[in-house]
C-alpha cells in the first residue's frame, strides 16, 4: 500500500472524516466479532479464518510427509542416514513404477551400498544408485531409483529463481538423534539469503529454518507446496571454517556471516531433471529402463 501526501485543506478534513468513520465501523465490528455466536457479514469479511489457515500449513505438512522419504542403510542394523525428495513416478512397466529419489551426495558418503530408501507408509525399498557426485567442485547430490508397484504422487517441481529473500519456504525431513526415536519434523522459516554464485556443494539459497541431524535431502517447499531446493546444511555449524565458492573464491565477510546464520539448500535445477530423463531412458543402473518424466513448473 502506498500513502501519498496532499495539502488541500479541503481533503485534509475529508480525509480525517473518513478514517474517523472507518475506525468506527472497525471497532463495532470487532466487539461483534469477539461476542460469541457473531454471525453478521462483515465478520468473515474482516476476520482472518484460522482454521483455513490452519488447513493450508496442514496440507502443506501432509505434502511434505508425502514426498520425503528416509535413507537408511541396511549394513548399520537400518541407521537412517538422512532425508530424501521422491520424484513423481514414472509408468508402470510390468506392474512396477519407476521413481527418483534425490538427496545430498553427503548423506550417501556416510555409509557404503547397499541403500534403501523407506516411503511414508513404511514400505522399505531396494534402490540402485543413479548419479553421485563425489568431485568437491560439483553439486552435493545423489539420485537413488527404485521400483514399486504402489502408485506413489510424487513431488513438484518449481525454479528456485522465482524465489525472494523473506518469501516463506518449508522443510520438512526425518531426525535422528541420540536416545531418541526417529521423527518427521516439519519447519516453516523465511528466505535470508540468495547468493548470485554457489558455494561449494552447489548450496545457494539460505533460510531461517530449524534444521537438525538427518534432515539433509529433505525438500524445501515454496508456499504452493513445489520443491524449489534441495536442503543439506544446517546454520551455526559447529566448526568455524572459510566458505568457499565453488569456483575456489573466498566468501565476503559480510556474506559469510549470513551463510553462518542460515540453512542452506541447493536449487533444484533443470539440467538436474534433464540428466535424471536421458539416464532413466537408456536404463543405466537402474531396476527397468522405464522412462522417467518428473513434473516441473513448464509443464
């Protein structure tokens, strides 16, 4: 909203007259509102309706739980090894579906194959590795694919370059800590920082979000629900070290101060999709040579 000044003596006073009448009608109609059983118009007119706005952080927790999947590995007893981002399916090809599942090259580094990958209604999955990056200089990325025969949704994709710093973005990933039992969490946060060039791992988009241990892979989701960037690193990392660009150039100061105090995310990127279609058509590394179409914002 803009405010613009006149000096008119004539609408100074209409202007005065206006706003007392409004501010009349604001208070009357907030003291019917806060009277139990209010049901004149103006109620849901002015009045914020929670419970829709319950509804949507609700459907957008659901989404989430939906489209986040656990990597664990089956050498460590089923230890989960971090998060991951399943990708829409691809067709049935005698009666399995083929699916992607991205993650943070980091996540699979921690432990060696086999992998598994467990989907939200617990049904554990054999998977085969796709893509790992394991140069410094690339993306901290990983594409695991599996096969079911359940018709899983999958997740939507958006470019990352439509995003502003204090737009509200969400994370929702398993955690795993000590003496406790494993948990989907699911934060809400605001963007802080979006760097012009990414640092090494590929990590560009910062974000106020809690993240903890295990939640590396999970999506960070737009207000729509779309996943615009792949979460891997948390704020205040416990050891001070220089952040680097991935072209080998020191952070700024002031920058690195703000990458310190966000979490961190890779963007999802098109070349990423791309990769994942061409790979999946010739059927290298994977269960079938089904081919993989993920939904994108062009589509």
């Amino acid at each position: 909203m803009a405010w613009y000044r006149n000096n008119g003596n004539y609408i100074t006073v209409i202007g005065v007259s206006l706003l007392a009448l409004v501010g009349s009608f604001l208070v009357a109609v907030f003291t019917r509102a806060n009277t139990t059983g209010c049901n004149a118009p103006e109620c849901s007119i002015l009045l914020p309706n929670l419970d829709s706005l319950q509804k949507t952080n609700k459907q957008l927790e659901n989404n989430a739980k939906s489209i986040t999947v656990k990597v664990i590995s089956p050498k460590l007893d089923n230890r989960l090894l971090g998060s991951g981002t399943l990708l829409e399916r691809g067709n049935n090809h005698n009666g399995c579906y083929q699916y992607a599942v991205v993650t943070n090259a980091h996540v699979l580094k921690s432990a060696s194959s086999p992998y598994q990958i467990e989907t939200f209604d617990r049904e554990v999955h054999s998977t085969a590795v796709l893509s790992l990056n394991r140069n410094s200089n690339g993306d901290d990325v990983a594409i695991l694919v599996f096969c079911s025969s359940e018709p899983y949704e999958g997740a939507k994709i958006n470019d990352s370059s439509h995003l502003k710093e204090n737009d509200e973005v969400f994370v929702g990933g398993f955690v795993s800590e000590k003496n406790t039992p494993e948990q989907f969490i699911f934060t809400s946060g605001r963007i802080s920082l979006l760097l012009e060039k990414p640092l090494r791992g590929g990590y560009r988009i910062g974000y106020t979000n809690s993240i903890r241990k295990g939640m590396s892979g999970a999506p960070l989701l737009n207000s729509n629900g779309e996943v615009v960037g792949i979460n891997g690193l948390h704020s205040k990392p416990l050891w001070d070290s220089q952040e680097l660009y991935q072209d080998g150039r020191e952070v700024e100061p002031d920058i690195e101060k703000k990458i310190s105090n966000s979490s961190m995310a890779i963007p999802i990127k098109r070349a990423m999709v791309d990769k994942i279609r061409k790979v999946r058509r010739l059927g290298v590394d994977s269960p079938s040579a089904t081919p993989f179409y993920p939904r994108t914002n062009d589509d």
